[in-house]
C-alpha cells in the first residue's frame, strides 16, 4: 500500500500539471477571444475596453469545460513522464509498489478534479454563459439607426397559438430561463391567416396567458406605425415551454437539470438532451478518471521499454479518440439514436476498461 507522504507527493505533481496546462490554456483562449471582440466591437464607441474583458470572462467558462478532460490527460502524461525522467517511478518500482499504487493518488484527484466541475464549475459556468448572452444581445443585436431589431442571424423562433390567432416570434437572445427574450419581432395572424400586424420591442417578458413587450412599435399594414412604452400579447405558452423551445442544455446548470426534464415531460416535450445532459455532467469524473489510466499506460511504457515519443503520440491520439467518441456518443442520444444513459456513460466505462487493460498488460508486478 502506498504511504500517505509519497500519495500526496504524486497526488501534488499531477495536480500541478494539470492546473498548469488548465490554466495557461485558459490563459490563451481568453487573450485570443478577447482579441476577437475587441476587432468586432471596433465600430462601437459606446464598448469599452471593460466591457469586452467582462464578455470575454463571461464566456470563458464554456469554453475551459470542453478544455478540462485534455488538461487532465496532458496534464497526467507531462507529470508521468516527469517522474519516469527522474527515475522517481522506478525508485517506486524498486521498493515493490505496483502500477495502480502510484497511480491510484492521481485516479483519486482527477476524481475529485471532475466532482468540483460538475458540481460547482458547471453552475457558474451556466450563469456565465447566460450572462454573456444577454451581453452579446445588447452589444451586437441593438438598434442601429433607429430600427429596434439588430440582424437576424443567430435568432430564435417560436410559433403560438392565442385566442387573437397564430403568431410568429423572433427573438434574438433570451434570459431568465426563458421568460424573457430580448430584441423581439411579433408577427400577429388572424384566424384566417392573414398578417393583422408586426410588432417589435425591446424585450418581452412572458406572464400567464400574455407577453409583456417593453418599448414597442406596431406596424399595420395600411396604417402608420405607433409607438408604445408597453404593449400585451396574448400566448398560450408557458415556462416550460420557452424553456424546452429556446434553452439549449449548456445554459441549464447541473442543479436544475431534473427540474427541467420534469417541467419538459410535464408540458409533453421530450427531455432527451436534458437527460443526456445531466447523464454526461454525472459521468464527467469517470471520464477524466479514463483520461487518468491512458495517462499512466504511457508513464508506464516510457520507463519500462523506451520509445518517449512515440509513446506519447499514442497517448494523445488515444485520448482525443476517446474525447471525439464521447461527442459522437452524446450526438447519437441528443438524435434519439442512442439512450441517453448509454450515450453519455459508454465512452468514460470503455475507457476506464481500455486503460486498465492496458496497465494489466504492461504490469508484471
């Protein structure tokens, strides 16, 4: 059994490493984005270099959780390799401690490291993102030149049906969980289909049974157009219905994912992508734990038989394989293809499988 003194010195080369590789990546993809904005905002005077710094850290956190499994596995390669270089894993292997000894410190934090971003990580970075849409809607979707709509690209649609008629939203951004979506066209049918009027507001909050549009104009055909500080809307929406229509699962966080699969099963939406969600945030430890064992299998090789890079080459590809084999998974159960329990843990079990094959094979101790 491994001794508390040397478990927490392994334990602390590979965290380190994997905090390096984390946040120097961080690091470069913020400075990067924050580049990119600051050219797209160029035009606008009213954003400021502060604005564009609080966009960019608004929207870092969805970037470093696709990050997180690739620092492990890098992280765990760099600090494996490290230790066989000093020869501090054969002093190891001298003193009769086995493969899974000196891994087990690191399988336990990347445990640990993958708990902390699906429980607290992921909540922030839900809030963040949503944050950062909001921001983006202001920046790049506000009225230029006295038109209250910014360019279409990127918008939500939503069709309802209201004692007026039918009725077609456009809305460019959303918050709230949905109840409330911002720089909205309203395009009003009347029950023979025939467009009654066009409505555009700044933001339209959803009430039971009516929107409430916020610095509205109305637009009918045949007539000039109004202006009004407020405007209702009849819907028969709900919540849960915004929600299942317009929020993507990355904007929920882990905590209010089975809220939501319920409120999707009770307004008769299917709640795939929500399970598949919640099923991937669940499995991520396990995951990192897989990036964890790949890691060790080529620590392992190098000190054993030589080969440094070649060896680390079949790491890395064996981990971006692993990584691209959970996306085709999770893409296979948002289709309906695949259940969504399957998809999400099937990719973090065989790699957990793969590694401890691997180390079975090598370990002669």
């Amino acid at each position: 059994m491994i001794g508390r003194i040397l478990g927490t010195y392994f334990a602390g080369r590979f965290f380190s490493a994997v905090a390096m590789i984390f946040f120097s990546c961080v690091s470069l993809i913020m400075l990067v984005d924050f580049l990119e904005m600051s050219r797209r905002t160029a035009d606008r005077d009213a954003v400021t270099t502060g604005v564009v710094a609080l966009l960019t850290l608004y929207r870092a956190p969805a970037f470093t959780e696709q990050l997180l499994p690739f620092a492990v596995l890098f992280g765990g390669i760099f600090s494996f390799v490290m230790l066989s270089k000093r020869l501090e894993l054969v002093v190891a292997r001298a003193v009769g401690l086995s493969a899974w000894q000196f891994t087990s410190p690191a399988v336990i934090v990347a445990f640990l490291i993958g708990v902390f971003a699906t429980c607290v990580f992921n909540p922030v970075s839900a809030d963040f993102k949503e944050r950062a849409n909001r921001m983006e809607s202001e920046i790049f979707n506000s009225a230029p030149s006295g038109s209250l709509l910014g360019p279409a690209k990127g918008a939500f649609w939503i069709r309802q049906q209201s004692v007026d008629g039918q009725a077609i939203i456009k809305a460019q951004a959303t918050q709230q969980s949905g109840r409330e979506l911002l720089n909205v066209t309203v395009f009003e049918f009347d029950k023979a289909d025939r467009l009654v009027e066009r409505v555009e507001a700044k933001s339209a909050i959803l009430e039971h049974g009516y929107w409430v549009l916020s610095e509205v104009r109305v637009l009918i055909p045949g007539f000039e157009q109004e202006q009004f500080a407020s405007f209702l809307i009849a819907t028969n929406l709900d919540p849960a219905q915004i929600q299942e229509s317009l929020l993507s699962a990355e904007t929920v966080s882990f905590w209010q994912l089975p809220e939501a699969i319920k409120n999707a099963e009770q307004a008769g939406f299917g709640a795939a992508r929500y399970r598949l969600q919640l099923q991937s945030l669940l499995a991520r430890p396990f995951l990192l734990v897989a990036m964890v064992l790949i890691a060790a299998a080529v620590g392992l090789r190098i000190f054993r038989f030589g080969g440094v890079g070649q060896t680390i080459l079949g790491g890395v590809l064996a981990g971006f394989l692993l990584y691209l084999g959970t996306k085709l998974a999770e893409d296979l159960g948002e289709a309906g293809v695949v259940h969504p329990i399957a998809a999400a843990w099937f990719p973090a079990v065989a790699g957990i499988f793969l590694g401890v094959l691997v180390l079975l094979h090598r370990e002669d101790g």
